[in-house]
C-alpha cells in the first residue's frame, strides 16, 4: 500500500475516533453514576441487615409467646 492509501485509513480511523469518542466518555460516565448508587445500596443494606435479623429473632419471641398463650 502507499502512502496515499495510508492517509486515507489514518483519516478514517481519526474521524471514526472523533465520532466514538463523546459516546464512549458518556457511558463510561453513566456507568460511573450507577456503579455508584450500587455501592450506597449494598453499604445501606450491610448496615440494615442486622437489625432485620434482630427484628426476625424478636418476632419468633412473639410468635412463640402468642402460640405459648393460646394453648
């Protein structure tokens, strides 16, 4: 191939980049963004994940004293 031919591909390769490039950054930052929001979830349900196991455990309490009472 010649330079010629060359030019033609680098041009072309350029202006494909140019093109791609905006979308690319904006779903990189979309991704960013929701990658994010899963973090905060999984650190809110971390925390909250306890005290459902213990409002669980005091439930069972209930149930056991009500069923206890009612026989």
């Amino acid at each position: 191939m010649g330079v010629q031919e060359w030019g033609i591909i680098a041009g072309l390769f350029v202006a494909m980049a140019t093109l791609l490039l905006p979308w690319m950054f904006m779903v990189h930052a979309k991704l960013a963004v929701i990658s994010a929001a899963v973090e905060r979830l999984c650190e809110a349900e971390e925390k909250r994940a306890p005290r459902c196991i213990e409002h669980m455990g005091r439930l069972h309490d209930l149930e056991r004293r009500v069923s206890a009472l009612e026989t």
